[in-house]
C-alpha cells in the first residue's frame, strides 16, 4: 500500500555541489538549475547562505539567486545557519529557508563551530526573522541515523530538536542520514517511534548512499507513508563536514524506482536526463546513478 505521488526535493546544486573539488562557474550552475526548472521537480535547494570560508564550492548564493530564471510553481530554497545568512535570503528573496543541525554533539560542532543548544538559539533568531518576512521554514537534522565520529545518537535528541523547530514555526522536518549507514530495519523502528508523536505529513527523508541502500530504505519509508524525499541529480553530495559522507541518493535512480512502483513524482524523465547530460559535462567526471549509465549507452 504505497502513497500514490511523492514530492521530490533536488538538493543537487546545494548538497552536491557544496562537495564537489572544483567550483563550479556561476554561469553554469545557473544554467543546471535553470534545466532542472524544466523537468517538473517544484522544490531546489539552490545554494546556502553560509561562510565562503567554510564552504567555498557555494561562494557565489547570491550570484546564483539573482541570475536563475525562476518558475512560479517552484520552490527555491536556501540554507541558513546564522542572521548573516537570513539577511542574504532575504535579500534573494528565497522561497523557503532551509535551517540545519545535527543530532550529533560533534557533528555539529564540526559543521557550524557551535554546541546544539547554541545552534538552536542561532536557528531560533533566523525563524524569527523569516518568519517576520513570512518566509517559510524547513528544518534538517543530521546524523539522525548514525554520526561519522562515532558517538551515540538519541532518539530524543531528535525529538527535543523536532520540538524546538516546530516552536519556531518549521513546517516540513528533512531526517538526514547524512553518512548512508542507515538500513530499512533501522528506518522503521525510528519512523514508527517518530510516528506515533508526529503526523507523517511533517517528514521528509533525506539519504546519502554510502553503502546503497537509499533505495531499501526510502522503499521502508514509503510503506509507512512518507511522502516527500530529498536526492541529488546524478548522486552528487556529501557534507565536507562530516568525514566518509558520500553522495545522496540520485534523483534519476529514485524516479525511475518510484515510477516503475507506480509512484507519481510530476518529473519528467527525458528532462532529467537532458539536465544530467549537462551536469555530466560541468563536472567532468563520472556521476553516480545507474539509471543514468543506462540512458546514456
Ligand atoms: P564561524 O567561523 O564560527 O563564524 O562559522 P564567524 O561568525 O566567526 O564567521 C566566520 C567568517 O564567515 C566571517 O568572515 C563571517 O563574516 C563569515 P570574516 O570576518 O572572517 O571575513 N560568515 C558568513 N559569510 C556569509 N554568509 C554567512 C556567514 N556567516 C559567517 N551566513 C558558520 C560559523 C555557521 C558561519 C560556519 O560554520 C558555516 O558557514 N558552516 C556551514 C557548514 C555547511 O554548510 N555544511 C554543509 C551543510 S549541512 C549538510 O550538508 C547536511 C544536510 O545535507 C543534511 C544531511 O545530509 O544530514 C543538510
Ligand atoms: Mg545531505
């Protein structure tokens, strides 16, 4: 009994280029995100209004936001870790301002120099401002699955941060496995607990493919009702923050999955793959989805 559509979120320009080596050129990026407006997707992250120190790769949000065409029936969104960055988003006029932390004491040190509860006070300001400019609030957390150092992540970690962020008026809760350890016996024990608290409606699953099990997983989900997933064009991402993170799932892999299940996801298949071509050819090295090895033989 799976959800008849989903709702699809194309992190690829802010999780995937946000770990790519080279920067890409402005006027490139702008022109892949530009073709994923094409494909029928209604959510991108398009950049983050973080340090350029801390992440080079995205140096150029502002740049990004002024130059895209952007359609009326889509959300583009941006992360934002501090005021600074709420400031810029405004700016941009984003759609939606993505906040991030991690269930993880040391990741989030790593990620943003800060402990969890200093974060939370961070995150708190930002809503506030976004929320004075009616802007609408999505939160993330990380590691919610496991942490790259190591440490132990609690359930109710997870749940005082999902507490804290619908305080503050977030409306859509990302689950991140930020380093693809997560199994589909994991994923139903947490969701299930998670479940019986929260509405479903209020998830989004976000899976990096380590070991290749997004889809298992995400499959796990969908039997529990959740409908809306983040992935990357061509399993771009990682958190350079989080060590031994590799990409998410890869959007043109999660579709076809999801079609063949007979999932609705309002994405169009030959689109997609025109806006990996192009991916393909900005990046110059071989992209990480099957379904696209495929297409492209
Ligand atoms: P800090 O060094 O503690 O902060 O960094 P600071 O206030 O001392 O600022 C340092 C410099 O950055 C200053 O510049 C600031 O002005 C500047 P300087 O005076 O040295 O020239 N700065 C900014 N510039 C532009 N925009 C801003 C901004 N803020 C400060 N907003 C900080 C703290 C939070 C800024 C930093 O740690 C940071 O930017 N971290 C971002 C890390 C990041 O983006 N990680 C990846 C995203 S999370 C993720 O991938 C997981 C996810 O995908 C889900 C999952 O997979 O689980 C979401
Ligand atoms: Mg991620």
């Amino acid at each position: 009994n799976l959800p008849k559509a989903v709702e699809i979120r194309e992190v690829g320009p802010r999780d995937g280029l946000q770990n790519e080596k080279i920067f890409i050129p402005t006027d490139l990026k702008v022109q892949w995100i530009n073709l994923i407006s094409e494909t029928g997707v209604r959510h991108i992250e398009v950049s983050s209004f973080v340090s350029p120190k801390w992440i080079p790769a995205l140096a150029d949000h502002h740049e990004v936001f002024e130059q895209i065409a952007r359609d009326e029936k889509i959300t583009y969104a941006a992360l934002v870790p501090n005021l600074k960055g709420v400031e810029g988003a405004i700016q941009q006029k984003v759609d939606e301002i993505a906040l991030f932390i991690s269930a993880s004491e040391e990741h989030n040190q790593s990620n943003v120099n800060a402990s969890i509860n200093q974060s939370l006070q961070n995150l708190k300001a930002v809503a506030e401002a976004a929320n004075r400019e009616g802007i609408s609030l999505r939160g993330y957390i990380s590691t919610v699955f496991g942490s790259p150092f190591g440490d132990e992540v609690k359930l109710q970690t997870v749940k005082g941060i999902i507490d804290a962020y619908l305080a503050m008026g977030v409306s859509e809760i990302s689950l991140g496995d930020t380093i693809g350890v997560a199994d589909p016996v994991q994923v139903k024990a947490i969701l299930s607990e998670l479940l019986t608290q929260y509405d479903s409606d209020l998830f989004a699953l976000h899976f990096h493919d380590t070991y290749g099990r997004a889809l298992a997983n995400i499959f796990a989900a969908l039997e529990l009702g959740i409908t809306k997933y983040d992935s990357a064009i061509g399993g771009l991402g990682g958190c350079p923050y989080a060590p031994g993170a590799s990409g998410n799932v890869s959007t043109n892999d999660l579709v076809n999955f999801l079609h063949r299940l007979g999932v609705q996801t309002n994405i169009d298949e030959e689109k997609l793959f025109t806006a990996t071509r192009f991916l393909q050819q900005a990046i110059n090295r071989q992209l990480d989805s099957k379904v696209y090895k495929v297409q492209s033989n």
